[in-house]
C-alpha cells in the first residue's frame, strides 16, 4: 500500500510517523512544498530576539533523519498542483519538473495561509512580511540584520503579540495596529484589556480601531489620517484553510474554504483524507463546523488518520478550542466559547469573574490572577474559560477544558481535588472558588450584574454600595455615583440604605461584595454583586474612575 | 438556632464563614483549644527558614475580625471535654473553668494529632518538637534562636522533607531518617527515589531503613549502632484523626480512630457532623473508608456542611486524594491510587512511565518532567497518576485529577484540549503523550515490562536491546546484559536478533524503545518494551548501571 501525503508539518508528520509505527510494510511519501518539514512553527517569533538562540532548533527533524528512523520518503520544495482522484494520482512539481504519483490513500495535510489585508501599496512594498515558515523568518531576519528602527505589526492576535513582544526585546520600536477594538479576539474584551495594558507598559504603541488606507515608501497613512515610518511591516491578520488545491479536485468544503470531513477523516472524494489547519472540526458546544487552526488538534488529526486508515477503532470527537499567548510577563488563555462566540450561536450564558493570586497569600511571590467563566444560567453547564495573569494560567485554563470538553457544570469544579501546597496552589484553588462563585449564581445565592451593565442599572434607579475601606478608595479611585460603606461597618448602616432600589454592591474584587450581598439579601434588601467589581470595572472603563 | 463548631482551623472555619453568609440570624460558636484560630499550618515550615518573612502572615484571621465580619463568636484557648448528645450540650473548659453550652447542631472538625514515634528517651527530652501549630513554630524558632548547627528529623513525608528543606536554606546540618524505605510514602519508590536524589543533591544526609532505638543527651542511637548528635529533634512521622472526644461521647469511628459519618456529613448521633482531618471518607476508586486528612478537602467539606445544615442540596462524593511537595528545586505528585494501594485493594492494574519535558524541546528553559499513569489493563480505566520535575509537576497532576475523579480512560487523555505555546507546553502535552502510551498498552500495540521485572526477566531467557547510540552508552552507562543496538541501525541488524526469545527493548527514555517495539514486531519478533527504560531503571537502581 502506497500512502501519499501532502504537507508534512504538524498534522502530515504526525500521521507518517505513526502510519510506520503501525506498519513497516506500508509506502509513505510526504510532499511539501516548502524547504523544511517537521519544523516548529510555533516557535518562530521567538527566534526573531533570539530567545530561541538557534535556527536549527526551529528544525525538529530532517527528511533524512525521517528516511533513516521511519523509512519516510519526504520530498520537500514539491508542490502538488492537481488531484486526479479518479485515477488515483497526484501531479507534483519539484523545480520545474512536473511528475504523477498514484496513491492508494491520500492525506491532506496543508495547512492555513496568512490572510493578506488588502491595503493599497502593500502588495508592491518589499519591506512588508508574514510569518508563517522558515524562509518568512530568514527573510525578516535578514532584514533585522540592517538595523531597522521602527517595526509596525499589523493585527493583534497571537502572533502579532508574540512578535512585538520579541521585536521589543531587540530594541525596536514597535507599533501594534488592528482594526478591531480590543486585542487577542479569542479573548473577552475587558480580559484582552489586561493584556493591552501589559503591552502598553513595555513601549508597545497600540493602535486599535485603526485602518491603513496606505503603504508608500515606509510610510503607512492610518485612517485617522495621521502617517507613520515602518523600516519593516509584519502583517498578521490572520490565516485560512489552506484549501485551493482540494477545491480544484472537487472535494467539498465549507466556511472559510475548510475542507468538510467526516469523523474518520475522510473528504468528500474516496481514499483521500484531510487534518490540520485546512479542515473544519464540529465545535462541541455549538455543533457548528468550524476552523480551529492550532497545532495541537493537527497533531492529534494526524495520529487519527492513520489510526483510522490503518483500521484502528478512532474517531474525531470534535473540538472546543484552546488558546494561550505570552504578552512580556502575562498570560492570557482561553477555552471553549467567548461571548462574541455565545451571541452569534444564540446561546444563553451567565458570567462570572473572579481575581484572586495564582497561590495562598501566605506564601510570598503569589501573582494576580484574572479569571472569567461561561455557563448555562439554570444548569450550570459550561460553555467557556478564560484566565490572564503572570502565573499558572495554563494550569487553570487546562483544568477547565478539561471540565468543559467533557460536559461538566460548575458544580463539578469545586468537587477538583487539585494539588495543593503553599508554593503550588491554594487550599481552594482558584478553580474550586470560580466553580463556588458560578453555583452561588445558579443556586440563586447570589446575582450578578456585569461591568457594561452598571451604567444603565444606576440610570434605572440602583443604588451602588462599595464596601472597600476609604483607604483602598483613595488609593485606587471611586466608581462613579457610588456610595462608600465599609464591609465590617455594612451591618451597622443597614438603615440608611433605601429598602426600595435595587442595590448594586462592589469592592476590589468581588469577593467581600459576595459577603456584603448576602448579609444585605439577608436583612431584605433586592442586591446584586458587580460581578469582578473595582478590579474588572476600572479594567474596562479606566476613564470612568473618579480620583 | 445555635450552631456550635469544634476547632477553628480549615474544616470549622469554613463551615463557619458559609453558614454566616445563609443565614444572618443563627448563632455560631467556634471552640478551639489553641490560642490561635484560622492559621496557615501548611505555611509552618516555610516560616522557619524566613521564606514566610511575618508571623502574622501565619494567622490568616483574628477572632476580632471574624466577630466583626461574620458575626461569629470565637472562643480560643477553650478545649471542649465532654459532648453529651442527650442533651444537646458541650462542657467547655477556658482557663481552668468549666462551662456547659447548649448546641443545635454540633459540628467536630477536631483535625488531626501527630503520631509519636515510640522511641525510649523521646517523652523526656526537651529538644523533640512536632510541628502542628503556632505554638509549635514558636518552640521550634525559639530554639532556632540558639543558634544549634546539627537537626535530626524522624520521618521522611512530606512534612519532614518540607522542614528539611527549610532548615538547610538556614544553614542548619540536617539527617533526615526514616524506617521505611523510601522517601514520600505516597509515591511509588522509583519515582520517590527522584525525590531521595534532590534531597542528598542539597546536603540532606538520608537514613532511610533506619530506627532510632533510643534518644539521650543529644545522642540518637540508630538500629545499625550508630549514633548521631542533635541539637535539636522535629519528630513528622505521620498524623491520625484526633476522634478521643468523639470516641467518649459515642460517635462510631473506624479505621485509625477516624469518625464515620453519611453523605451529609452525619456522624452516628443526631444533630452532630464532622468534617476533615477527623472524618474518614469514601476512596471513590476503591469504595474503601479512608482518611486523607489535606486542607484542600476539608475546606470543602467545612464549606458543605454549612450547606447540608441549611438544606441546600449537596453531598460528600468521595475522595481520590492528590498531594504535592516541594524538595528544593524540584516538585513531587501523586492523585488517585499508587501502586501500594492498588495492591492492599487486591486491583489489578497496569503501568507507564513517560519522561520528557515540561514544554516544547525547541524553546529554552525546558526541564525533564517524570511521570507514571496507572490504570486498569483491560479498559484503561485511570487508577492514579505521579509526577516529578522541577515544572508544571502541579498542572500535570492537577489535569489527571480530574480525568480520574470523573471515571475517564487512558483514551480520554489524548482528546483533551490543553493550552499550547511555546512557553507552557507541547503541541503534544506530556498528559497527552502519556495517554497514548497507556492507550498503546491498552489497545495491544505495545507491551511493557517494569524496572523490578527485568532481572527476572533476563533470569528466564530474554534478550534485552540498548536502542541508544553508543555516545549515550558511554556517558550514561550501560544497563546489565545488554546488547547495543542504535535505533536508526536496527533495520539492518534484524537478522542478528534471536527469534525464539523473548526481546526487550530499552533506550533513553522509553520513546525510541517503543519505535524499536514496532519495528520489531512488525518483523515477526515477540517484544516487551523496559518501561521507563534507562531513566526509571536507573533512577530505582543506580548501582546495577555498568560504567
């Protein structure tokens, strides 16, 4: 049996590797139209300050290494140009030479493209580039190597927070632009926040809700008709399914141009299968096809395929979409669904945010830890997680995907029994507190009312109660229209709060406004808890903070 | 409505502060017989060696502050000894006087008492401390004030290795001794011997097999003849449920004196619950009554009993028990069930080992990350996992905590969706890549062998092969009666391999070895793979390794 697959990064490599640990007999050719395979993608902005100090360390394995362990034929700088599926046969082009190759199996592997904004003068500048593989890289590198001074990276998702933060650590002045309002858009926009306060503190110059009408001689013209100097543009907008060839073959595809597979793997056409960036998996929670372009779903498509081909019991489960990005000493990660993902599926959610330090407070060196968590309001199912802070962000985001991929609610949560000791963890993780927090509003124990919700509640007649010390107000600024009662001295000014308005309560985190609640709803009062209180409030709207 | 709670530490207090916060009228009285409620006793040994700079960062709350912020009537230095569940009374004892107080219900979170060793001359020495509480940490500093240069410390947990630690980073000579024989009982040995490492890595002089027979004058003799000067002697052999008032007043107990009680916390007499330390729970892998007396479970239990007091609906599920310690720069893990207890429970199980790194290879910083899955060998149930490693040992743990406290299989662990950049981890997570190799176990793609089998093993005729290059060999050592074969040669030497034996593969770590398997069974050769191959076999027996 001759398996052929066509791009051999995450997914392709993945699926040839364990294609020969299943068989020793079976054919496996890998064709890639690039340079290298197996390299780690990943990794390239963090070769770009040289925090990943060598270029062959961004090169996991050569075709001749993968010839030599796993009797892989990899042929690189080969491009496949058409499906013949009838036939069961490929054309590829290796420099110039046009060649077919029959398959009795085929894998499509190929991966996303780099979007391209469609900015005039862009297409002409040679000074602007993406950062997808090894030759992007070489060639940004060589460009570093003149000593450009001023760098201005277009979109500020991952990649383009990753590369600021490594440009940055080179000395370069870097500007960051996105059309968008906030950035990181797999984030919340009050949690991307924090990140973009984090980027500010390390001379990042962000500009959100900002267009380039036009590149010219390294000079972009922003939409609010102000003009900058770039000696080098990154763009990073994004990327696509990775699908023209497929397409050309008549293999069915979806939104974005994702190649529609079933839970096997396979394509619409016999005998050929895909995985990776290129197709589109079932999103757990919505049920919607969608891309999820990261590299550990590809990794463990790949390992799929060839279980499947090789008639192994496995299937696609589908997915719920994991991410985390560094910003300078910052994380920020996610899972499952964000509330932009929420509206547009029509579900029904309830927030909560929590922040709290990533270990007990006893033990020095805790960090902030910013939480946020998605459920169904009446069953506590849980749709979505996100976390920013300095320390043990992936732990939690880990833990709650797992929760989440699986079906849990938040009841389950605090029933983790999550190791604990003073340098590691808190007696009540910070998981176990934000799953008490989501029971409490489930339980109807407490209620809450979101950050962007404050300003119509007091319009419509609410009373907001704070209920940190004056010394923390003055420290930190007063949320506007508040009233200030200390926590310890609430039970002792019970009778000057109007028994008739909906009380809002909020503190520093939200935490003692729980306690203020129900000593509150206790005594009669209607309340609700500004959910994530000063902290997420002054986050979202820092202008708002009266000093 | 009076609620009377017994001790004031993790279970109580928790129980105290949610049963404020449902309900602003009922009576609540905590009753503790130290002079200190609310404090971090896992913060104790931290505070000897100055990493926890303040004493008062040891006191989390004051009586004065839990009567103004909940309401709650706290009574220190005041020893309950006597509960008469006929009449719904306590008698009380506070300097000296004697008092009766009437109860609703009662609730016994009475904790735990240190075990002592029975070693003649303990009882009379003045220099022997556990180290259970403030007034412990106070003898103890006092003592740490004059300036003595030698420690001894009876017992190898993770409280002794904690408090060995600390005192190394004061500058104090310390012997750490213990009868059994390893380090961390609730680690398997090969993977507590990592542990064993560290601590001699770091002048911990480790006398494990070792009693002391008797303590005088400063001088403890040990079982081998030897004696041992001590300054100063900190006895943590282990601690059992502190149940003699709960005994007295009727209330069943079981295994190690621990208080039985329902679901709801119940103990055998009416309107009296206990939670914590004290309690024994159900092992939800075995169905067993155990004690895992940990801060993070009776937190939660202290917090549901306040609720099942209230009737909110909420029961005890069960525990699988996870703990973490920190030996100076590395961490050790464990959750669920270890080999020992496998066995006591007479389950059949299967193990992997699996050793990487903490995150991607190609980014820096990595460090080598050990761990050990166990599960049921025909359905992959997970039984219990165990890492260590100087990173992300608590997440890893953390994640496995939840696949086993939910009844997932080795085949969940591969789906789960973690977060991935290169600063935090691996395309392919080490949980993830320990999935596959229990899945591989599991599905018959591989066989393995343990490092306490290959002797045996050998005995009986099989012929082992050393995957790792020659280069290795000679830096690392040789495994006894092994024959060299380097992975990337092994197609070309099939012929020199025994068909009728069978073979064992080893190499570095297990990975390559599993590659060896398959090409070796796919040539027709009956194969078993060294689990954990050179890393494990000479972690648990360095002095087998040939030089």
């Amino acid at each position: 049996m001759r398996i052929v697959i066509i791009g051999g990064v995450a997914g392709g490599m993945s699926a040839a590797a364990r294609l020969r640990r299943l068989s020793e007999e079976t054919e496996i050719i890998v064709l890639d139209k690039g340079p290298y395979v197996s390299f780690a993608n990943c990794g390239l902005p963090y070769y770009l300050s040289g925090e990943i100090a060598n270029r062959e360390d961004l090169i996991v394995q050569s075709p001749r290494q993968l010839k030599k362990r796993f009797k892989i034929d990899v042929r690189t700088e080969t491009t496949v140009t058409e499906i013949n599926s009838d036939n069961h046969q490929i054309t590829a082009v290796h420099h110039g030479l046009s060649k077919t190759i029959t398959y009795d199996k085929l894998i499509l592997s190929p991966g996303s493209v780099a979007d391209k904004p469609n900015i005039p003068g862009m297409g002409s500048a040679d000074y602007v580039y993406a950062l997808r593989n090894i030759p992007d890289v070489d060639k940004i590198m060589a460009q570093l190597s003149q000593a450009p001074t001023r760098v201005a990276i277009i979109g500020a998702g991952s990649i383009g927070i990753e590369v600021a933060e490594n440009l940055i650590k080179r000395g370069l002045s870097v500007m960051l632009i996105d059309a968008g309002s906030q950035v990181l858009p797999f984030m919340d926009p009050e949690m991307a926040a924090l990140i973009s306060h984090e980027l500010s503190e390390h001379s990042v110059t962000l500009k959100l809700n900002t267009q380039i009408d036009k590149i010219d001689r390294h000079q972009l013209t922003l939409n609010d008709g102000s003009q900058i100097k770039a000696d080098l543009v990154i763009s990073a907008v994004g990327v696509r399914p990775n699908t023209a060839l497929a397409q050309a073959a008549g293999i069915k595809t979806g939104e974005l141009g994702g190649i529609i597979v079933d839970k096997h793997y396979q394509t619409s056409q016999p005998d050929i299968y895909a995985v990776g960036d290129a197709i589109l998996v079932k999103q757990l929670l919505t049920g919607q096809l969608v891309s999820i372009p990261l590299a550990s779903p590809a990794n463990r498509q790949g390992r799929e395929v060839a279980d499947v081909i090789m008639g192994l019991p496995r299937e696609n489960r589908g997915g719920i979409g994991t991410a985390i990005v560094r910003a300078f000493d910052v994380a920020a990660a996610a899972t499952g669904l964000n509330v932009a993902q929420l509206k547009r599926a029509g579900i029904n959610y309830q927030a909560v945010h929590t922040t709290g330090q990533n270990h007990a407070a006893f033990y020095p060196g805790g960090k902030p830890l910013s939480m946020k968590l998605l459920f169904e309001p009446q069953t506590g199912k849980l749709f979505g997680a996100q976390a920013v802070g300095e320390k043990s962000v992936d732990k939690q985001i880990d833990i709650l995907s797992v929760a989440i991929k699986s079906g849990m609610t938040v009841f389950d949560l605090p029933e983790f029994e999550l190791s604990y000791a003073p340098p590691f963890g808190s007696a009540k993780d910070p998981v176990n507190m934000i799953g008490y927090a989501a029971s409490n509003l489930v339980e109807g124990l407490s209620d809450n009312l979101q950050f962007d919700q404050l300003e119509g509640a007091i319009k419509d007649g609410a009373y907001l109660i704070d209920v940190r010390t004056p010394g923390e107000l003055k420290r930190d600024g007063k949320l506007p229209g508040s009233t200030n009662i200390p926590l310890d001295d609430l039970r002792d000014h019970l009778a000057e709060i109007p028994k008739d308005r909906l009380i809002i309560v909020s503190c520093r985190s939200g935490q003692r406004s729980y306690l203020a609640e129900r000593i509150l709803k206790n005594n009669g009062f209607k309340v609700k808890n500004l959910d994530g209180a000063f902290l997420v409030y002054s986050t979202a709207y820092p202008e708002r903070i009266e000093h």
